[in-house]
C-alpha cells in the first residue's frame, strides 16, 4: 500500500526537534533505506493505538452536542469483515490542523516499526507521548481517557451527564429487534444483576446471532465500521482503515458490556411484566369477534395474566367479586359484575396503620386494537415491582401494606367503589391510599388530593357536585413524602391547581378515606384537560337541569305547551354544552389511550422507573416514619 513518505519524515523531524531531543528522549531513526514489515503484532499495536486519536480529534468538545443526523465518519474507524457500513453519526467538522499532526504521527510510528521492528516500542512509546501532550494541550484529559479507556458511566449527578452516559447502551438497545430486546431483558432480569460476569456470556451470544443487517448498525454506532471512502487530507491512506483504539478488545465484548448496563434487573422485571400484559391483551382480541366480545376477551385475559404472574412471585392472592347495578347519566339501569385483586404484607402484630397501593386491571379500547400498556399497563406492572420489594422486605411491626388491583375503573370507577362500600361496613379501610393510574410518559408527576376530587363529575355520585374533601394529617404526610422522594430522583411535581386526575382514588376521597392520585404527566396536557373537564362540569350541570322522566312524554306530544318549551330549551342548552365539550382538543395522553395507539411504545421506561423509584422511596419512608 502507498505511504506518504514525504509526510512521514516532516513528522519524524518535528518530533526530534520539538519533543525527543529537549526532553533528553532517543530520537526516531531516520532510515530511508527499502521498508518491510517484519513485526506484524507491533505494526498493528501502533497503528490501532495512533489511530485512536483521529477518531479523539472529530469528537465535539465535551459538553457540546454534535448536530443531529451529521454523517461524518469516524477517520480511522475502518470497516471490518469486508461488510460496507453507513456513516457514523454525531460526529463534528473537518479535522483540525492537530487532529492532521495527529495522524502523521500515527502515519510515522507505523513507518518506524516497519523500518526497525527491534526499535519499534520505542517508537511507540515516543509516539504516544507526542500524541498525550497534543491531546492534553487541544482537547483536555477528559479525551485522553475516552481513547484508552472504554465507556464507562460518569457518577451521578446533573441530567446532563446522566444522559451523556446513556447515550451509547441506549443506542445500541435501540438497535435491537423487539425478539433480542426481549431476550435481553430475560437475560438480566435471570441473573438478578448486571454484573457483567453473569450477563455477558448470554449477551455475547445474542449478539452473535443477530440479523447481519443488525449486526452492521451497532458496529456503526459503535465507530468500528464505516462506508470506506478516500480521504481527502493526511492520515491513513485509501483501503488503510484502522479501527479505533476501544474496539481492539472485539466489538462483541464492547457492546455486550454496553448493553448489559442499559437496563438494571428491576427495570428488566418491569418491561417483561408490562410485556407480557398488553401481549395477552392482544392476543385475547381474535379476528371475527364483535367490538364488544373483544372488550371482554382482553379483560378476561388481562386479569389472567395479573393472577398469573402475582403467583409466580410467590404470592397470596385475596379475589374479592363484586356485582350490582348503577343508572346512566339518562336514568337507565346498567348492572355489572366484576372482581378486585389484594395482596397484603404486614409486620408482626395487630396493623395500627395500613397503606393501600392500587391501580385499576381493565382497559377499554380494545375494539380498536388498543393493547392497555399505558393506560393502565403501567400502573400494574408498578404494583408488581411493588409486590416484589415487599415480598423481600421485612416490614416493621404493626404495620401493613395492601396492593389492591381494582375492576371496571373504566367503567365508572365500580371496583373501587365497591371496595369502599365494603372495608367500610368492616370498618378495615387504610389509613391511606395511593393510586396509580398511567405512570409511563409526562415531563412531571402530578399529585390529586382529597380536596379537588369535586372537580371530576361522572353522574353516579350521591351529590350531582360533592363538596371537597377534608386533607387529613395522613393524607398529608404520604403527600410529602412523595413530593420529597421525586426531588431526590429530579421528578418535577406539577403545579396542577384546578385539575383532577380522574380515577379509581375519587371513590375513596367522596366517602371520606384519606387517598392521593398520581400519574406522569406533560405540563401542557394539564392545561388541556383542566379546560375540558371544566366543560364536561358545565354538560354535566346542562344535563342535570333536563327532566328525562319526562322525555317519553315529551316526543310523545303528552306535554302542555309551557312544559314542552321549557323541555326544549333545556334541552338545546345541554346540546350546546355537549358540543362545546366535544369540540374541545384533546391532550397528547388522552388521545393515545381507549384505542389503536395504547401501545407499548407509548411507555418511556425510564420515566417508569422513576415513578417506581419515587413511589418505592415514599413507600421505605412511611414504613418507618411515624403515625401522623
């Protein structure tokens, strides 16, 4: 292969001139005689290693992101088994004048173990020193341990840094096609840890046997492979890619590593769980049923699929069915027939305080296809975790945790209402509760305490507009705590003054139990909601002044003309309120719920995770904080 002689012995001269002779080093040796390689291992060190700093020298300086979409490649970043890659991403600009001096030095030190194998770690040596004080004097420390170090994590600290380091393991996980992606989250959560002693060997087999296609995208990402191409300034010659320094050790053992830390176990149990609940949600809804059949069939197989992998923990698990009957905002009766799911953990003795956990099992929407992972696939696979954690735990005495999964939410709250009805005759209501309903998307968590739940009108209340509930010292207790835990996790609490979150923790606020609601939510969708529920009060007002006792008499003609009038002029009211509330936009959450696009790409785990870790936090400082 041609090599830039010319280049090679202005870089030898720079060296001894400005380095190795002030410094008292052994300067190169200037051959100009034939050149043969003789030494093929230190050939190849040199080269790998020098190279490492073209790939250092296209790095946007630290702190500062590199345009999206910018297809430059790495220089120096070959392609390897013959396979033609796209451009790696997130790259910079033309190399600078030191990233050029750079690659002549690269370019001199394979020359000089060429020429002299016998001198060549000396050669190397000297290089690398050249190529420290240039990297330390242009691009600070920080590049020098990207170049011999392989990725590592930064410690904790502002959203920044935790996002730089996730970059490349989230990347890579993205890469994966769902199958993998799954067995990869099999993997970790069966090792129980992502030490990469117990993942790696699986991960590396995965690896092997991915899709070629696959297998070039995070060789790509990784920077070990690129389109091979001229280049158009000094450096590596046409054809001569050489990979970066990183990559030496395999690029398998590279991304094993990578994505054995994308994911912690408790984030993999999560996933599966929340997998394995909107899959059976799917599965149930065969081609051929009516809407209403396939509404049935996905809750049948939903509340299955709880109560299997409830046991497969290892847990009691209490059914409690429920039936009876309400009327429709129109007078009609409906009756019902459901069953809520508790599990209970307490410490030893009598319970003197007890904290409900729940989240409603049912979905609706799955005559479109919708497969519940949202709403509220996300709030069960929570209690799972939930139920995990206290399994494990050793609970102080006198003190008990229930996780309730409540029935037919969707439906007008009817589980949670039954629930109440009941641990009130038995006089065994919590003390407080905790819901959880859609804890997978939103810039922020948001909070719905006992003195708002009068702002939620669903017609089936004893009191068309219930006054607010008394916050009792319980209540505010658990608020705190759980504002406190999302400070220590950087989840911002929203500011949701005159809105409700509309869910099964209401029912227990009317008949006076002490409950908050929580969810994740985007600050703009609040603002949304709160305008359409205060339009759904003003339908629900307009409708309430409409006798429909009356109605079978009015299109019957049976009504006096003044009765007839007033009839209509309610009614046009209730028509207007009804369209103004329709015509209301909706926010991003509720128009990807109750249909086709509840999916599970709508759930960003990671935010998941940090309302469990938030909820989990709560939880350990109740369990040991004392009664209010």
């Amino acid at each position: 292969m041609p090599l830039d002689i010319s280049l090679v012995r202005r870089a030898q001269g720079e060296f001894n001139n400005r380095i190795a002779q002030p410094r008292g080093m052994q300067a190169l040796p200037g051959r100009t005689g034939p050149l043969t390689v003789r030494n093929g291992q230190q050939w190849l060190v040199a080269a790998l290693a020098l190279s490492s700093a073209m790939a250092i020298g296209r790095m946007p300086p630290r702190g500062v992101r590199a345009p999206a979409g910018d297809p430059t490649p790495l220089p120096g970043a070959g392609a390897q088994g013959g396979i033609d890659h796209q451009a790696v991403p997130m790259l910079g600009d033309a190399p600078t004048a030191p990233v050029v001096a750079l690659e002549h030095i690269a370019n001199g030190a394979t020359l000089g173990c060429i020429a002299s194998p016998r001198h060549c770690p000396q050669t190397l040596a000297a290089s690398l020193l050249t190529f420290g004080a240039l990297t330390a004097s242009t691009l600070g420390g920080g590049a020098l341990g990207y170049a011999f170090g392989r990725f590592s994590a930064p410690a904790a600290g502002s959203e920044a840094s935790r996002e730089s380091s996730a970059s490349l393991p989230q990347s890579l996980y993205a890469l994966l096609p769902d199958e993998q992606r799954m067995q990869l989250l099999q993997i970790v959560r069966d090792c129980g840890t992502d030490a990469a002693a117990c993942t790696a060997p699986a991960i590396r087999s995965l690896l092997r046997e991915l899709p070629d296609a696959t297998r070039r995208q995070i060789m790509v990402t990784l920077g070990v492979a690129r389109h091979a191409e001229t280049h158009t300034h000094g450096g590596w010659p046409a054809g001569a890619d050489a990979a970066a320094l990183a990559p030496m050790l395999s690029w398998v053992d590279w991304a094993a590593d990578l994505l054995g830390s994308v994911v912690s176990p408790a984030q993999a149990c999560f996933q599966l769980d929340l997998e394995q609940i909107a899959q059976a949600t799917l599965d149930a809804q065969q081609p051929g049923m009516t809407g209403a059949q396939r509404e049935v069939a996905a809750n049948i197989a939903r509340f299955d699929t709880l109560r299997a992998l409830l046991r497969r923990d290892g847990h009691t698990l209490h059914q409690l069915p429920f039936s009876g009957s309400t009327r429709d905002s129109f007078g009609f009766d409906q009756t019902y027939n459901g069953c809520n799911l508790m599990l209970e953990f307490s410490g030893a003795g009598t319970p003197r305080r007890t904290l409900m956990v729940l989240a409603h099992g049912d979905m609706t929407g799955a005559r479109e296809g919708s497969s519940g992972a949202s709403d509220n696939g996300t709030g069960l696979a929570t209690l799972l975790a939930l139920a995990r954690k206290l399994g494990a735990a050793t609970l102080p005495d006198g003190v008990r945790v229930q996780l309730l999964v409540s029935d037919l939410e969707e439906h007008g709250m009817l589980g949670a209402k039954a629930f109440v009805e009941r641990c009130l005759a038995q006089a065994s209501c919590p003390d407080v509760a905790l819901n959880l309903d859609m804890t997978g998307r939103g810039d922020g968590m948001t909070l719905s305490g006992s003195d708002r739940h009068h702002l939620y009108m669903d017609g089936d209340s004893r009191a068309l507009q219930p006054p607010p509930a008394p916050v009792t010292a319980a209540e505010a207790q658990l608020r705190g705590l759980l504002e406190a835990a999302a400070g220590q996790v950087g989840l911002t609490v929203h500011d949701s003054a005159g809105w409700v979150m509309q869910s099964d923790h209401i029912p227990f606020q009317r008949d006076g139990v002490p409950a908050l609601g929580m969810n994740l939510a985007d600050a703009a969708d609040i603002t949304l909601e709160r305008d359409m529920q205060q339009a759904r009060t003003r339908l629900w007002l307009a409708n309430a002044e409409v006798d429909w006792s009356r109605f079978e008499h009015y299109l019957n003609g049976t009504l006096g003309p003044d009765e007839t009038q007033a009839m209509e002029t309610r009614m046009d009211a209730m028509e207007h309120a009804m369209h103004t509330y329709k015509a209301l936009p909706l926010s991003r959450a509720m128009a990807n719920i109750h249909n086709r696009h509840d999916q599970l790409d709508q759930v960003d785990p990671r935010r998941a995770m940090a309302a469990l870790a938030v909820i989990e936090n709560a939880l350990d400082a109740w369990l040991h904080a004392p009664a209010p």
